[in-house]
C-alpha cells in the first residue's frame, strides 16, 4: 500500500506529495516511541545548549522532513529527468574534475541526511558514480530504493559484497558515493569525537582513500521547497593522513558543520552511540 501511494503521488507537484510526507511524518513521530526515543536521546547528547523546548521543536521538524524525504522517493523513482533537473540543482560539481586530472579517485563523503539518495544520482548525470547500500528486509521496498538510487546507471553494491568490489571499482575511474556515519560497532571504528561525544566511527574512508590515492570530497544534499541543492566542497585537505583517530576526527568534523546547518535533517532516528568506550552501557538502553 505504501508503495502504491509513492507512485501515486510520483507525479503530483512536490508541494502537494511534500504536504503528504509531512503528515505521514507527523504520524510517524505519533506512533514510533521508539524511534522518537531514540532521536531525542541523540538530540540531547549532541545539543545540551538547547533548551528541552528547542529541542522538541527540533525533533518534530525533522520527522516532518523525513516524511517528506519518504514520500519523495517515489519523485525520485519515476519522475522524467526533465523534472528531475529542474528539482535538483548540483552546485561545485567543478571540484570534480581537478581532482581527476591530478590523477586521483574520487569519494564522495555523504552524511545520512534526509536527502541522502539524491546526492549520488545528482552527480551520476555528470559522472560515473556507484554506491554500497544495505538491502532492506522487504523485498519491495528493496526494488523501490534500488530504482531510484541507481537512477541514471549508477551500479549499487551490498554491503555484504566487501570492500574489493569497491576498490575495483575505484581503479576503474568512477566515483563512490559513501555515507560512512554508522555505529557498527568495535571491530572496524575508532573512537573519534562527534558533536563532542566520543563515537564509534568507520576508519574505512581513511583507509580505503589511502589503498586507492583518492580524494574525499564532502557531498551534501539539502531537501528545499523547491526539490533539493547538492553541494560538493573542495576535498578534504590533507586527507588521509594514516592516523586512524585523526581521519576519523576529521570526516566528524566535516559531517557535524553540514549538520549544524541544517539540524532538522539529520538522521537522528540511528542509534549514533549504542557502542561506548571500554564497554560502557549505552545510552538507549
């Protein structure tokens, strides 16, 4: 049914779907305790300067976008590309080239923000871009997802599938779109600072930048009344360095500036610090 109502709204103007989306999110935050536990969990750690009143408001703005984001994958997967060009505008896709001609690959650092399936579909018009995805438990909101994130023939890799897949694509000159913002817990992170709290961070930007001689640009998708800006920003000086604890540091620093400027869009439904130093309890338990 959900399925049905995003290729029915498909090819609605985006301020009647956006409208539906802001409901279905309000309805969200209704009913999902968890998630909005969680969230505000996250909102508290990351922003104690707010009040408990600001916090709230921001809370309940971004399940309100991240309803609209929902409902707009349905724009995403359907839409003709004249409309899809006309509701996403790519800025600084010049930083691309340079990089290129340098001789170096390309990584795109993306945030999971609530526009996070537009950003690599954005930059597939111009360049040859993959990405690895999570398949999701239902297989039809799997095809749904697909189809919009592999929208002008962008190759989609599971994360199952490894890292070799990745780095063989990288060689081969296109560019990875990578939102590496994930608690996967101790084996594979470093604890590094985000928002100031010490987190679970992927190390595998840093290395796998430094296995493949690639840039890491910083890609951020904002979602606007109109459809949504992507932005690319130059790539991350001295980027990787080899310290583990410092490249982590610095793609949270990057991540937390896009994220301060647009908090609402955030994915604050994660749980951003289930592991803890030396096995501490987690916060949402």
């Amino acid at each position: 049914m959900l399925v049905l109502l995003l290729r029915a709204l498909a090819p609605l103007p985006l301020p009647v779907s956006r409208t539906v989306g802001a409901v279905l999110g309000w309805l969200y935050y209704l009913t999902n305790a968890k998630r909005r536990r969680i969230a505000h969990i996250n909102l508290r750690l990351c922003f104690p300067e707010l009040s408990d009143r600001a916090r709230l408001r921001l809370l309940r703005r971004h399940f309100r976008r991240a309803g609209q984001a929902y409902v707009d994958v349905g724009f995403l997967a359907w839409a003709g590309e004249a409309r899809f060009c006309r509701a996403v505008r790519l800025h600084g896709i010049e930083h691309i080239a340079p990089t290129r001609a340098a001789g170096r690959r390309v990584i795109l650092l993306a945030p999971h923000c609530v526009g996070m399936n537009v950003g690599g579909i954005a930059v597939a018009r111009a360049h040859a871009v993959f990405s690895m995805v999570k398949p999701q438990r239902d297989p039809l909101v799997n095809w749904v997802l697909n189809k919009a994130r592999s929208r002008y023939g962008s190759p989609l890799i599971g994360r199952g599938q490894g890292l070799r897949p990745v780095v063989r694509a990288l060689e081969a000159g296109q560019i990875f779109y990578y939102l590496p913002d994930e608690d996967l817990g101790p084996r594979h992170s470093v604890f590094a600072p985000f928002f100031g709290v010490p987190t679970a961070t992927l190390d595998m930007l840093g290395r796998l930048a430094r296995l493949t001689h690639a840039a890491v640009v910083p890609c951020f998708t904002r979602l606007t009344p109109a459809g949504y800006d992507v932005y690319l920003l130059p790539p991350l000086a001295d980027y990787p360095t080899g310290d583990a604890v410092r490249d982590a540091t610095t793609m949270n620093l990057a991540i937390e500036a896009e994220i301060r400027a647009v908090p609402e869009q955030y994915m604050w439904t994660f749980k951003l610090f289930k592991t803890r130093p030396d096995g501490a309890r987690s916060p949402y338990e």
